[in-house]
C-alpha cells in the first residue's frame, strides 16, 4: 500500500531537481551534468509538473519505490551549509568533509553524486541568501526589480502583534495576532487570520485558504492564486507546509533578506493603517504598551469589526500610492 507521506517526499525530491530550471532558467542540459539524472528524465518530469503540478510527478512511479536509503537529517543539513558558504569550496572538497562527519556520528556516507544533487538543488537566490551576498541576492528578488503589473501577479504576507487587548475564554485577555495576505498590484486584502497566540504554519496556510478562496461576502471579491508569494524568513514562512502548498499550486515562493526587507513596507503600512483607522477607536487599544481602556471586546467580535473595516472602510479608501480603491483597483485588473 502507497503511503501518502512517501508520495509526497518522492514527489518533493522531483521538484528539487527541476527547481534550478524553474525558478532560475537554468538549462535541464546543465542539471543533468551535475546529478545522476539524465536530461530526457528531467524534461519528463518537468512535462508532467507543467502540466498537473506536484501531482504529476508523484504518479511517476519506479520499480525501487521505497528502497532507496534516507539521508540523515544532520548529513543533510551539513551539506547544504557548505554548499551555502559565500566561498563554497568544491564538491569534491565538500563530499570527504561530509563523508568524515558521516563516519563521526557512525551514519552511511552519501554519494558523491547524491552530494551533487542536494548542491544543484539549492536555487541560487536561496544560496545568495544564505551567504548574506546581498549584491547577489539583488539579483533574483522579484520585489525588487520591479512592481506588480496585474492583480494576483505578486502576494506578500506577514504578520503583527496588534495594539489592543481582547477577551478570550473565561475572561482571560491577550494581544492577538494578525496575519494579513495583501496582492501587491492593487493593495487589496485577499487574506487574514486572527489568533491569541503566535503565528505559526498553521496559521499562515490557513490565511492562505481564505486569500485563494472565493469568499462568501460579495463585497469581496479579492481571490485567486497568485504567480509569486513574497514573506518574510520566519519559521512558519519557511516550513515545509508552506512550501508543499506552494509548489502544488506552482506559485513562486520568495524569501526577503534577513535584515534588509526590501517591498516590506507595503504591508507594514497596512499595519499602521489598521492600528490608526480600527484599532485607536476600540476599548482595549494600546499605546505604547500603556492600555487607554478596559478591553471588552471578544476575539469573535473584533474579527468582526476587522472584516467590517476591510469590506467598507480600507478596501473603498482611495490608497495613498496608486490613488485608487484597493478592490476597485484590483477589480478593474481582472477585466
């Protein structure tokens, strides 16, 4: 019996060897020098993930299904840090230290072509940011070059703790979490989810499902699924959920740099603006940490209010830098 969790894996492992090719534009020629896969099974598994995406290629079943040896975590993790180092030394170089840490911890030594894959696999971008080369990793941030040119061409999600104070259970009070998914074309919300406790993966795909979706307000029409997703390098942002999601739906998945977020500020004044328009008008708003009033809200009851601002006040609200309605922006680009 074909377990769920072993098609995935198989299906991810795929991915990675087209990955360069996708996302970089690196010839399949090239790949195919570089790993123990040939060019004609490359461009086979790339004819089946254009055509149904992840689904494709985990109907490419093999006869050694399953008997392949899993690397170790920790061998694995080793490699792709020397991989990443701003002077990488050379695979050769990288596969006898790998093979005397495998020795050490008494666990099986990759081969050196599997060691070439796992290299080959790394897109450059993730590379250049790994090694903190920000002149390199210019290159490839897709925030950077340029702005989005239609609604759903370029997503970003982030969260916030926000300034205000709830209630929730038998009369306990938190600061919620709020993550927002806004489409960069039109400033548009397409997403949210609420929580009392910190973002996690969880969180972050469920807000994802609600930007995708068609939602039951008419009022709101944002949806969809965007061609590139842009977030920040949180833990949740770069779980492996995340990141299944995103290549079954074959939507680019882009990380900003530690410390230099650049196309950020979007969303953080999205933030603002809901902490000025919303949340200083509610009980239990914040002030520098300093409560301006007794909370009497409940988290179903902000939620409330949040969407209510969204659907009638900021998504009707000419923006400040396209000087149009969010929703009538992003609606007028999907004619």
């Amino acid at each position: 019996m074909t377990e769920i969790g072993s098609d995935n894996e198989q299906a991810l492992a795929k991915y990675r060897h087209l990955q360069p090719h996708i996302e970089e534009g690196i010839p399949l020629v090239q790949l195919a020098e570089v790993s123990s896969i040939s060019e004609r099974t490359l461009r086979r598994w790339l004819s089946a993930y254009r055509k149904e995406g992840l689904a494709g290629l985990k109907r490419q079943n093999r006869s050694d299904r399953g008997k392949r040896r899993k690397l170790n975590e920790d061998i694995e993790v080793a490699i792709r840090q020397q991989v990443s180092k701003r002077q990488r030394p050379p695979l050769t170089v990288i596969h006898r230290r790998i093979m005397l840490l495998a020795k050490e911890k008494g666990v099986p030594a990759p081969s050196y072509s599997l060691v070439a894959d796992i290299a080959q696999s790394i897109p450059l971008a993730a590379k250049a940011l790994a090694s903190g080369d920000e002149t390199e990793f210019r290159k490839y941030e897709f925030v950077h070059r340029q702005e989005a040119s239609a609604p759903n061409e370029l997503w970003q999600a982030d969260h916030t703790l926000l300034d205000i104070e709830l209630l929730y259970g038998k009369g306990q009070v938190c600061r919620p979490w709020l993550t927002l998914i806004v489409d960069d074309y039109s400033r548009a919300i397409v997403g949210y989810y609420l929580c009392e406790g910190a973002p996690s993966a969880i969180n972050t795909a469920l807000a994802f499902r609600q930007a995708i979706w068609r939602k039951a307000d008419p009022e709101w029409p944002a949806c969809g699924i965007p061609e590139t997703l842009y977030v920040d390098n949180g833990s949740d942002f770069i779980s492996e959920h995340i990141k299944q999601v995103c290549i079954a739906l074959k939507i680019r998945l882009i990380h900003s740099m530690p410390g230099r977020p650049r196309g950020r500020g979007k969303i953080e004044r999205l933030f603002r603006t809901v902490n000025d328009m919303l949340l200083a008008e509610l009980p239990g708003y914040l002030k520098g940490d300093q409560s301006q009033s007794r909370p009497q809200l409940t988290i179903t009851e902000f939620t409330e209010r949040l969407e209510t601002f969204i659907t009638q006040t900021y998504h009707h609200r000419n923006h400040g830098t396209t000087g149009e309605a969010p929703i009538k922006r992003w609606s007028e680009g999907n004619r």
